[in-house]
C-alpha cells in the first residue's frame, strides 16, 4: 500500500480488501483508537482552506481514495490509483463482516431516525450484524455527553460517523482518545443512502464521473460541494502543470 499526494493530500492506494484487513487487525490488536479518512475531491479543496481539517487528515491511520475525482487526478498527475473506497463501500462491507466476525458497530449521524432506517435496512441484508446502536446527528452541545455515554455503553468496535465533512472527522479527532474504538470513520451521506431516502447514482454514472450531477440532481443543496468541483479540476492542473500542490 503505496501513499500517493493528491493536492497534498496522503491518500494511500488500497484496494477494498486491504482496507478491510486493516480494519480487522486494528480490532484484533485494539491496542489504540484509528480513523479512516475517506478522502474525496471535496475533501481536498476544503482542506486546502482548513489547517485543522489537514492536520486531521496527516494524522489519520488510513486515507482511502473516495470518488472518480480523486482517480481523475491520480492519473493525471501520474501517479494512477485504480480503485476507490467509499464511505458508502466500507459501510457495507463493514456490516457484511459484523455478521461472519461479531463486530459491534454504532452508526452516528444523519437526520433523527435515518440511521435507525439505515440498520434496519442493513441488518435485513446481512442478517446477525451486530449495530449495537444508532444516534442521529443533530444533538446539542449539551446533550453531546449523553451521546458519548451511549456510545461507550454500547462498547462498538467500529464507529461510523456521518456528519458531512469536515464536521466528522473533525469530531472523531476530539473524542477519539476517550472513546477508545479500534476503529473510526466519518462516512458522509451513507446513511441517507441505506435508508432508501437517497438514491445512489446508477453504476455507469459513478464509473465516468457524473455522479455529482445525480447528487445534483436529486438534492439542489449539494450546489456547496458541486462547487468545490471546478477548483478541484482547476488545482490538479496546477500540481500537473506546475509542480505546486
Ligand atoms: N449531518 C448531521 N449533522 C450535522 C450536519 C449534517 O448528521 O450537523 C448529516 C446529514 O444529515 C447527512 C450527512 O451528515 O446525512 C452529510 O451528508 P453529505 O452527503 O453532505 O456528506 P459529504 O458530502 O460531506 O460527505
């Protein structure tokens, strides 16, 4: 597993299975708590403009490739990575192996009750997939201590935090350390995705690179991150051209 910079960002070239043997061994070692950056074009530009979101980002134990954009760049900056690993990929597969391994997972975030939508729709497929708990994303900084104690109560070994970036992974590296899961990760819109109240783009839309136009499409305030595209295309061809990242 080679690391590749993509406008500055550590991103490493995994495929899905190595970034599932890196879960399992962090939960077989649970010697200390990592994250998982699932890194996407977005990411990359709002990074640029957030010194605490890219420190975040150095930090983390594993930066996955998430999205065409970031396979777009990686080849023309040379340095090609063929495959991504989505936070919406990992939740899957993570749930799949709580069933055949026994993980606790917790699903944190999304609006009240889509996350409960999600684990219901995702225990039916994998049946014996231990979500141990759910909260939805909208709590208050008062009530954030409660949620920290259902969470510790709930004893997961895979945190799945999807608040939007870079609000997630902001959020899992200030509790990381009192949390103590083996394994954490901020998942984006994945749970808007299981519950059925997002439609994912078709698969030949997400393998040539329109899927932002479905997302568009079906949600007009995803403009924020549609956005950030343009820049994104923009600051690769730089790094190409130029040399600057
Ligand atoms: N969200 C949340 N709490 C917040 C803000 C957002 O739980 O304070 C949720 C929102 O309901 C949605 C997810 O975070 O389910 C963000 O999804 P999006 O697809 O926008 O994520 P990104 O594109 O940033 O990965």
């Amino acid at each position: 597993m080679d690391t590749v910079s993509i406008l500055g960002l550590p991103i490493r070239r995994v495929s899905t299975e190595q970034a599932l043997a890196f879960v399992t061994d962090a939960i077989a070692r649970r010697d200390r708590p990592r994250h998982i950056v699932t890194a996407d074009a977005s990411m990359a530009v709002i990074a640029r403009r957030d010194p605490e979101l890219r420190a975040i980002i150095a930090a983390a134990d594993l930066v996955t490739p998430d999205g065409f954009g970031i396979l777009w760049a990686s080849r023309l900056l040379r340095t090609p990575i063929t495959h991504k690993v989505s936070g919406v990929d990992l939740v899957g597969h993570v749930c799949r192996l709580s069933t055949e391994c026994g993980w606790r997972v917790f699903f944190l975030g999304a609006a009240p009750g889509v996350a409960e939508e999600a684990a219901a729709r995702l225990r039916a497929w994998y049946p014996g997939a231990q979500i141990v708990g759910t909260q939805d994303g909208y709590f208050t900084p008062d009530q954030e201590p409660d949620v920290l104690a259902r969470i510790r109560a709930a004893a997961p070994d895979v945190l799945l935090v999807a608040f939007g970036i870079p609000k997630q992974e902001k959020w899992i590296a200030r509790h990381r350390a009192e949390l103590n899961i083996p394994i954490s990760v901020g998942v984006g819109g994945s749970f808007d995705v299981y519950s059925g109240r997002v439609k994912r783009a078709p698969v030949w839309m997400q393998e040539h690179g329109w899927e932002w136009l479905h997302r568009l499409a079906s949600n007009p305030k995803k403009i924020g991150k549609v956005m950030t595209l343009p820049e994104f295309v923009l600051l690769a061809l730089r790094q190409r051209f130029l040399g600057a990242s």
